[in-house]
C-alpha cells in the first residue's frame, strides 16, 4: 500500500512538474504563407503595470481599452509582387502601406520581407523590403540579416545580435534611407496572459534595437544626410499560436526614459465587459453601509471557494460568464444561508464574470481563477 501510495505521489508531482514547465518557442510557431493574423490596437493609458514578470506569472491585461482592429497578412514570396528579389521557399512578404510619403518623395506597394532560415543561425530574420518609386520596383535588402527571434526561444534566454540595412542609391531616387546598429532580446518571464481575446500560456521577452540611422536627399546634385539614434523597445508575449506577439507594448527609448507609443493584442475583442460597481464611500458608518445595497465578493483571485458579502438580507441570482461571453454557472443563494460562496475549483485558470442579481438590481464583477 505504501509503495502504491508512493507511486501515486511521484505520478502526480511529475504532472505539476510538467504543467509548470514554460513553453518553447521555433519557426514553426512564426507566421508563414497565408496567415491572417487579427489585432486590436489599444488605448496606451489602458495597459496598467506591464514591468512585472517572472517565473510562472500570471498577467492580467483584460481592461484594455480597444482603438481600432487591423490585419497582418502574410504571403509566400512567390505571391508578392517583388518575389523577382525575394526568392526563397522560407521567404515571406507583409504589405506595409499602399503609399508612404508625398510629392517627388512618394512610395508606393510598400512590402516587408521575412524569412525563417536555419543557417547560419536557427531565426525568424527581417530579410529586406521592396517598394515601387516612379514606377520603378525598389528592392532593399539587409546587408547584416536582422535575427528578430532566434530558436529555440524559451525561458531564460538572451540573445545580441547585429543589422545593417539600406536602401539602394540611384540619381533616379531623390532619398536613400539607412540604418545599421544591434538587437537584445530577454526572455524574462513566462506562465499565463488574460487579454480581452483570450487567456493563454505565454512567454514574455523584452526586444530592444540599438540603431544609427541616416536619411540622404539628393536635389540637384547636393547631398544632404542627416543621422539620429533610434533605440526602440518592445515587451512582447508570446504563445504558442499567436504567430505574432499575443500583446506588444511598443516604444521609444531615450536614455532609461521608455515611452509607449502603441499597444495591441492578438485577435479582437470577444465580450464586452460591463463597469464593475462602484465602491461604497470611504467615510459612511456601517449603518449607510447596510442602507446602500452593497455587495463584495472575496478572495480576488480564487482557488476554490468564491464567497459572496451583503448587508441586505434577500434572494439573488448568480451567474458566471467566461472571457468568451459563454454562461458557465447559474445559482441562486439566499443572504440568510450561511455558506454564502460559489464552487469555482473545478474552473480553468483564467478570468470570468460574476453577475449578481438581485430584485431589480444588477452587479457585476470580475475576478481571476488561480491554480
């Protein structure tokens, strides 16, 4: 019996030990011919604390507040129209922008082009680009490829690598653009990320380009360059479906000063989530507290028991609803039952809805499920 019972024990460690593991991340977790990839843009002053990570962490990005939606799509080579200069099995295009740019210094049919090589380094590398100027097709390429993720990528990891691009110069373009400087990625976290598409397990990394850049106009006969740095910073999680970043929080950095400048998401918004109640005023006495209707739940986050605190004695309705909008729960407790809580142990870990209705009086509430 003992030994049986000991066995059972290692069986179900090794099961933890084999949940707690962080995931890891090759090319085939890249984007790749045909892939339409959906995002949200979302407010900057929505995101909360972004910093914090670790092992086995758990992010909770559910309250952003949405801009717009977009696309990213991607397309073998051989479907673009530069696939002439991109050439390769592994060669993706992304269009960027039907036009950038105005008057003589117009471009058009803006691509970006991606590769997933194994040699001489295992990467999702930022190959070149290709564009249209007067009618002519433009081909630009990296000189030193940019390795934007090198495999296996989990946790922890780092990586430094080099870039070096530029435009071609010809008298038939008036403007060449260059840059040349290095990459750091940090792999500095990993566990499971709530956003208002999706909860999922996750890596976090921390990708920042160190670059010298340099725009040269030729009018005339005259050269003209102007250089500036140009550090950029992005926080990125990534799953193992995402293809693109499941959330990026994208930046300029000066110095140690980083500004957010963009923050989007994976996918789009599932459900709409109702404002949570508002708190009960810091200075009432209990008895305003008891005249006021007031509901809380506790603990926030929960393993097991969710229990449910009123002052009013009186029948209500609960209702848990998941991220996607699903009901998963309905009950109904009375305020003179003593055991006043909702089973949530058998829930996945994850963020959900608790509707609380009561008489002609609805309250809702948010809380997060933990393991």
């Amino acid at each position: 019996m003992h030994k049986i019972f000991s066995i059972l024990c290692l069986f179900v460690f090794k099961i933890v030990i084999i949940a707690q593991v962080p995931i890891t991340l090759n090319n085939v977790n890249m984007p790749g011919a045909n892939d339409t990839l959906r995002y949200t843009n979302a407010q900057i002053t929505s995101i909360g604390n972004y910093t914090q990570t670790g092992a086995n962490f758990n992010w909770n990005f559910f309250n952003l507040v949405d801009i717009n939606q977009g696309v990213r799509a991607f397309k073998s080579s051989f479907q673009t129209p530069y696939s002439f200069y991109f050439l390769s099995l592994n060669e993706y295009g992304e269009k960027i922008a039907d036009t950038i740019g105005a008057g003589p210094i117009t471009i058009n049919n803006y691509w970006n082009y991606y590769k997933k090589q194994t040699s001489p380094v295992n990467a999702f590398i930022a190959d070149g680009s290709g564009m249209t100027f007067s009618s002519i097709p433009v081909p630009s390429y990296f000189s030193d490829k940019d390795e934007l993720y090198i495999f296996p990528m989990s946790y922890p990891k780092y990586d430094s690598t080099t870039f070096k691009f530029s435009t071609i110069t010809s008298s038939l373009i008036p403007i060449t653009y260059s840059k040349k400087g290095y990459r750091v990625t940090l792999v500095d976290g990993w566990g499971k990320i709530i956003t208002p598409y999706d909860t999922a397990n996750c890596i976090r990394l921390i990708t920042t380009q160190y670059s010298k850049d340099t725009i040269k106009t030729n009018f005339g006969g005259f050269s003209f360059p102007f250089g500036f740095n140009n550090f950029q910073r992005s926080y990125q999680w990534f799953t193992l479906n995402s293809k693109i970043p499941f959330l990026e929080i994208t930046g300029n950095l000066v110095g140690n000063n980083f500004t957010v400048t963009q923050v989007r998401y994976r996918g789009y918004k599932k459900m709409s989530a109702p404002p949570p109640p508002p708190p009960p005023p810091i200075d009432t006495s209990l008895e305003d507290i008891a005249n006021s209707n007031y509901l809380s739940i506790y603990p926030n986050p929960v393993k097991d028991k969710l229990w449910i605190s009123d002052f009013v004695l009186n029948k209500f309705l609960i209702e848990i609803y998941d991220v996607s909008g699903q009901l998963i729960k309905k009950q109904s407790i009375e305020s003179s039952d003593l055991n006043r809580f909702i089973d949530v142990s058998e829930f996945n870990i994850g963020l959900y809805q608790l509707k609380i209705s009561q008489n002609q009086k609805v309250n809702w509430f948010n809380f997060i499920k933990t393991n």
